[in-house]
C-alpha cells in the first residue's frame, strides 16, 4: 500500500457540504417565505377590517332599525292617546258604567304592555319637558310656588320620550 499526500489548500465552514450551485436557491426560497409571510399578514389585517366593519354594520342596521319600529310605537302610540281621553272623559260621565270602566282597563293595560305611562302631575313641581302650564292660579297657604294643582290634560310617556305633555294649573 503506497502512502499519498493529499493537499487541501482551505476548507471554509460554510461551504462545507453545501454545493456551490444550491446556495442563491435558498435564498431565493428564503426570499419567497418572506415575501409569501408579508402578504399573508396583509390578507389577515385586511379579514380583521372587514370582520369589524361588517360588524359595525349589523350593529349599526339593529340600531336603526330599533329605531324605526320605536318611531313607527310612538306615532301608533300619539294616534291612541285621543282614545284614551275619550274613554276618560266618559267614565268621568259615568263612572258607574261597567262597559266604560272594562274599556278603560284594557286600554290601561294595552299601554302597560306597551310601555306607555302617563306623567305624574297633582302635587309635582312644573317640569316644562313634562308639563304645560296653560293657567296660574295663587297658592294657597299649604301649596309652594310652581307646583302643579290641577290636571286638565293628561301626558304620556313612551318609555323616556314625551309622546305629549300634560296640560295643567300652576300655583303661583
């Protein structure tokens, strides 16, 4: 067995066992991981966006549409309320009447369910959101100034919106 000397000028780390011919591929690979990373970030910002507009909208299309079937109530609502002073007036009349008295509270009932109430006014101080006074009259010894004494018109409230004002005597 002969004996040979081999040379070996310089060896580098990084070109061990790696071939010259594969190096520019990975990093071209590299490159396309990257660039394939930033589009799929971009792709998933612009799905958040859009999750969150759409949502906005639902949210946005429920509110007004609370809102229409809200004003579509109180317009019902305002068209009844001559009903109820009708059914007032006439128990008032008659209040003895058993065909009066029922209608009045089925329509008392009607408007619980609904969430009608009527505003508190004898004995409440004057409220101008609530309350319109259309007479004054002196107060008495036991009665302060700008309290309501008499109700000619009732007013009614449609949860907190004022379907109308109350019509009433102020003490002076």
């Amino acid at each position: 067995m002969e004996n040979k000397d081999v040379k070996i000028e310089s060896v580098s780390i990084d070109d061990a066992g790696k071939p010259k011919a594969k190096q520019p591929e990975v990093s071209e690979s590299e490159a396309k991981i990257s660039e394939l990373e930033k589009s799929l970030a971009e792709l998933n910002d612009k799905y958040l966006r859009m999750a969150a507009e759409l949502e906005n909208t639902r949210r946005r299309a429920a509110l007004d549409s609370e809102s229409r079937a809200r004003t579509r109530a109180m317009g019902v609502a305002e068209k009844i309320l001559p009903v109820m002073d009708a059914v007032d007036a006439a128990l008032k009349h008659s209040p003895d009447d058993e065909g009066i008295k029922s209608m009045a509270m089925a329509l008392r009932s009607a408007f619980d369910t609904i969430g009608i109430t009527r505003i508190e006014t004898v004995g409440q101080p004057l409220n101008p959101a609530l309350h319109n006074a259309i007479q004054v009259v002196d107060a008495s010894e036991n009665m302060e100034s700008n309290t309501v004494v008499e109700e000619m018109q009732p007013g009614y409230m449609f949860g907190d919106s004022v379907l109308r004002t109350a019509m009433v005597v102020v003490a002076k």
